[in-house]
C-alpha cells in the first residue's frame, strides 16, 4: 500500500493509529525513516502513547534510517532487498510475533533511483515479495507530495493495489498488475535503446 501526505503532519496523524495498534496487538513493527528524522520519529511515537524504549529494548519495534535498511547489505540490489523484507517477515513469526507492520518513507529512492527504477523496484516488489508475504504482514510506502514531482506519485500509484489519500484508503483504480507495468517498461527502453 502507499499513502501520499501533504506533509509529516499528516503523515503521523494518518498513520499513529497503525503505529500504536501493531503495537497494542503485539504486533512487530519495522520502520525505515530518513536519517534526519529517526529522533523526531521516536519523539512522535512516544506522543502518540506508544512506549518506544520498551518496544525497541523487546525486539518488537526497530526504527532504522535509509542507510541501515537499504545499504548496510552493499549497493541497492533490488532483489537482495526484497528477499531481505521477506526474511524479516519469516524471522518476526519465528520469534513470535503474528505479523510485521512495515513503514518506510519512502524520499531515500531519490538518492538512488530514476523513475523508472522505481517503477519496476515497486512492481517486483508486489510480483516477488508482497504476494509471500502480504496476505498476513502489512506494508506502508510513504509519500509526501512535496518531496515529489506529479510523474512519479503517478508511478507509485501504478505499482499499488491500495493508497492511503486524505486520510482514506482507497481501492486504487490507477493499478496496474505488476507484470504489465514492467513489460510495458521494458518495451519502452527497448525502444529508446534501438532508436
């Protein structure tokens, strides 16, 4: 699922009920937010009564930044990643825990990512890894407008089968499957390698 926010005010104030309800049912929840912000996020979850020293100090609550997420394991590789998600579901009913509620905003592709690398990340992502995993853990790609241009909230929309948008969620009528999205986009690269 991806939620497009105007703002992080809104961000929280959507997403503090999933937060503290994963928290409440026991559940694991694993956070990916940007480096600047991996204080202000703790800082928030405490305001939203969500006990966070106890959470991360039990195992059930891990905030990481980008680089701990995505980049401790090397450069990006797609796949490593999703395989890496897949794993951390595994390991969380291991352990115990009936589900793992993901949240990751999502600003660190920028540093890494064309549009259309994104596109076919996500798109893999609901192919390989959500379809696994996802029928009991839960996903939230985070998007705030300003930090994007129209084209690739457009992108993520396309690799979604649900959005969270003005505090709603919706059934996304703009979903594509993902083995179209990506035949349609490497058909497009042929065509600009060829021509």
């Amino acid at each position: 699922m991806c939620a497009i926010f105007r703002d992080l005010d809104e961000q929280y104030e959507v997403m503090m009920p999933f937060f503290r309800g994963g928290i409440e049912r026991g559940e694991r929840a694993y956070h990916t937010i940007d480096p600047a912000r991996v204080k202000d996020h703790a800082e928030r979850l405490v305001a939203g009564g969500i006990d966070v020293s106890a959470a991360i100090a039990s195992g059930q609550l891990t905030i990481n930044d980008w680089s701990q997420t995505f980049f401790d394991r090397g450069p990006f590789d797609a796949m490593d990643i999703i395989g890496m998600f897949k794993d951390l579901c595994e390991e969380g009913r291991e352990i115990g825990y009936p589900r793992t509620r993901f949240f990751c905003e999502y600003e660190y592709a920028k540093l890494i990512l064309n549009t259309d690398q994104m596109l076919e990340y996500e798109a893999t992502m609901q192919m390989l890894g959500h379809g696994p995993f996802n029928a009991i853990d839960a996903s939230i790609c985070s998007y705030r407008i300003p930090e994007w241009t129209g084209q690739v909230l457009v992108q993520a929309l396309r690799t979604h089968p649900t959005v969270i948008l003005n505090g709603h969620i919706h059934e996304n009528p703009f979903f594509e499957p993902p083995q179209t999205v990506i035949s349609a986009l490497h058909q497009r690269q042929q065509m600009h390698r060829c021509c």
